[in-house]
C-alpha cells in the first residue's frame, strides 16, 4: 500500500504499526516533488533508502513553472496556474526567481526546461514512478523524452547552485 502527502514520523508510524499486526507493509510514497520542492530530500530520502519505501513524485514540474512557459509573468490561457488559485503556493518571487534560473540553465545546455526539470526527478535513488500531466500529445511527448536524458556534471553543478542560492 501506499501513502499521500506524509511526513516521515507519519510513515514510520505506519510501518511500525503494520509490522505489529500483520498488516501490508508500506511500499510507497506520493509526495510533491520538484526541482522547487526538495522537502522529500531531508529525512524522507533516508527513511526512504533504509525501508525500501519509494517515492511516486506528483507536480514535478510545479504546475509547469518548471516548463518556462511563465515567464516574465505570463499566465497563458488554460493553464494550471490560470486556472486554479489554490496553486498559490507557487507565488513567490523566489520561487518565480528560481524557476527562470532552471529555464535558463536548461537553454544554456540545449535542454528543454521540461525535459531538464524531468531528467532531475527521474534521476533521484528514491524514485519508483514519475508523475506527470500533460494536457497535449506534444506536452506528453516531451514529458517521455525526458527518459532519453542524462544530465551532465556541468547541469548537475548549475542545479546545486541554484538550489543552494534559492532553496525550497
């Protein structure tokens, strides 16, 4: 079985709890996880690594912020960001700066920002199945072409200094 939007006591408490009295033991995790949002990188990486418990990522591209298609403020007509206010969280100037800054490595090393944001959740030891939402054949088949990239040192470096300098 598998949990939604918990924390690692949570988890804990469930495996110990199954463990007690036979129950299915948790074997996953659907979280949000992002380029933007790291949260899982602290102690849930851990409990993840020693109790085999993976991650099911959802909203790895942030609602799309992570694709480049808002910048400089845009709100294209039908997106997520257009459409639902509770994505709110995502306001930010930080998180507005931050993104523009993974959009322009990305470019900087002939990635697309989606392909880039996708590459760096797919690459994660505590991964199981990456989640995402594409609205167009041509969303989806750059989604899935994510699969095909291996992100070099030189991205890997520009992604840790951007993390670095604009944390979760």
């Amino acid at each position: 079985i598998g949990l939604s939007n918990e924390s690692c006591w949570g988890t804990a408490q469930f495996l110990r709890i199954a463990a007690e009295n036979g129950f299915p033991r948790i074997v996953s995790l659907q979280n949000e996880y992002s380029l933007l949002y790291r949260v899982f990188d602290l102690d849930l990486a851990e409990l993840s690594h020693h109790e085999q418990v993976g991650l099911l990522p959802y909203s790895p591209l942030a609602c799309g912020l992570l694709t480049g298609k808002y910048r400089g403020g845009a709100r294209p007509e039908g997106s997520r960001l257009s459409l639902f206010k509770r994505f709110d969280r995502y306001g930010s100037a930080p998180t507005w700066e931050a993104a523009g800054r993974y959009a322009a490595l990305a470019e900087a090393h002939g990635l697309s920002p989606t392909q880039m944001a996708l590459a760096f959740v797919n690459s994660r030891p505590f991964l199981l199945a990456n989640i995402i939402g594409a609205t167009r054949i041509d969303q989806l088949a750059e989604n899935l072409g994510s699969l095909e990239i291996a992100l070099s040192d030189a991205v890997k470096a520009g992604l840790k200094a951007i993390h670095q300098a604009i944390p979760d």
